[in-house]
C-alpha cells in the first residue's frame, strides 16, 4: 500500500508547478531539498508574497495532492492566489489537499500550524489575519474568510465592516461544509460539526459546537484520526 500511494504520488507530482514554488519562496539551499511539493492539478494565478517555513525538509508541505474519494481529481482544481506584501506561514508540515484553494491578499497573513491537514475542496480567503492551530483537521467544502470582501459605509461615510483576524485553535476539528467567518475564534480541541456558520468567539475547550445559531452541543469531549 505504500509503494503504490508513492507510485501515485510520483505521478501526480506537477515539476514546473514544484519548481516554481520552491526556487521562487525560498532560498537556494532550502529549496534543492524540495520541502514543497504542488500536484500538476494546482492553478498559480499568482505566486507573489513570501512563504515562509519553519520544517525544511523534502514533502513538508504538500499542496493538490490527497484527494477525497468522491471529487474527482482532474476537475476539482486547487488554486494558488498570493498577493504582494502577503504572508503564508507554516509552523510544520502540512497537506493542502486537492480543490483547496488559497487567496491572501496584499497585507494579509496566514498561519498554519504543524500537523494541519485540509483534506479536499476548501477555500481560504486571508485579507488581515487567519491562524489555524497545530494539529487540526478541517474536512471537505469549507470556507474559510476574514472579511466581508466588500466594505459597507454608514451615514458619516465611515468604513463599518472592516476584516476581524480568525484564530482556530490546536487540534480543532472542522466538519464538512462550514463556514467560517471573520472574528471567529475557535478553542482548542473543539469539534465543528458539519455544516455548522461560525461567526463569533467561542470560549469553551473541548466541545462540540454546531447548530444555528451556534451553541455547545456536548462538552468534554476529545477526538482521534
């Protein structure tokens, strides 16, 4: 089973696409050693900003790859989007799997903890600031976004709807099709069932939060792989 999810691997490896990300990130040295490896299947619409890294080490992180079994690997397409001035940082190794689509605009930051894997068809949408903590797992269809994208004026022609910074806390577990919306804060070693709308700060660790409105649907809980 391991040699074939290695054949399979090796097959779906884009080498323009892992070119590109390594030599243009980082620097010589860290880059021979291949510590990114983007899937043929991966859109570059822009590849600007920096990325930084705190693991170099070959595969740390994977972007395209690992697809869940019912998307179609050829048609659900991930998507690089890096602005200028725009930050993504990785705490460990990671696995953006395929259809994961990643947009960080000019001044915005994303964070991502080690361990984290986003397994299929998920978007982040990163204008201020978005920390996903250690060891979470966020699951199919899910968006993820710190602002509104459009700004809304009162009466004085004030700015009313500004981006709130998203923190997701260590090994939180984000169920299929949630939305995440900005000034979310979720506790470490939380569950977010599925199709669940978060959009404020929750306190309480170890929960399963789901329901709308959003509420505690079982407390000291904990969750395995």
């Amino acid at each position: 089973m391991k040699i074939n999810r290695t054949i399979k691997l090796i097959c779906e490896i884009g080498v323009i696409n892992t070119l590109r990300f390594n030599f243009h990130y980082l620097p010589f040295r860290k880059a021979c050693k291949f510590p990114i490896l983007v899937s043929r299947h991966v859109r570059i619409k822009s590849l600007r900003g920096n990325i930084v890294l705190y693991e170099n080490y070959f595969k740390s992180i994977t972007i395209g790859f690992d697809s869940v079994s019912v998307f179609d690997n050829r048609k659900a397409r991930s998507i690089w989007d890096v602005a200028p001035k725009a930050s993504v940082i990785f705490n460990g190794k990671a696995k953006l799997g395929n259809g994961v689509k990643i947009n960080v605009t000019e001044g915005g930051k994303l964070i991502v903890g080690k361990s984290v894997v986003i397994t299929a068809n998920s978007t982040i949408i990163c204008t201020n600031n978005i920390e996903i903590g250690d060891n979470s797992l966020l699951s199919w269809d899910i968006l993820i976004m710190d602002s509104d994208l459009h700004k809304i004026y009162n009466q004085e022609n004030q700015w009313i709807n500004e981006p709130e910074k998203i923190l997701i806390g260590d090994k939180v577990w984000i169920g299929c099709r949630c939305t995440i919306l900005k000034g979310s804060k979720i506790p470490s070693r939380c569950v977010i069932a599925a199709g669940t709308l978060v959009s404020k700060i929750t306190t309480i660790p170890s929960c399963i939060y789901g329901g709308s409105p959003l509420r505690i649907l079982k407390k000291d809980i904990h969750w395995s792989i």
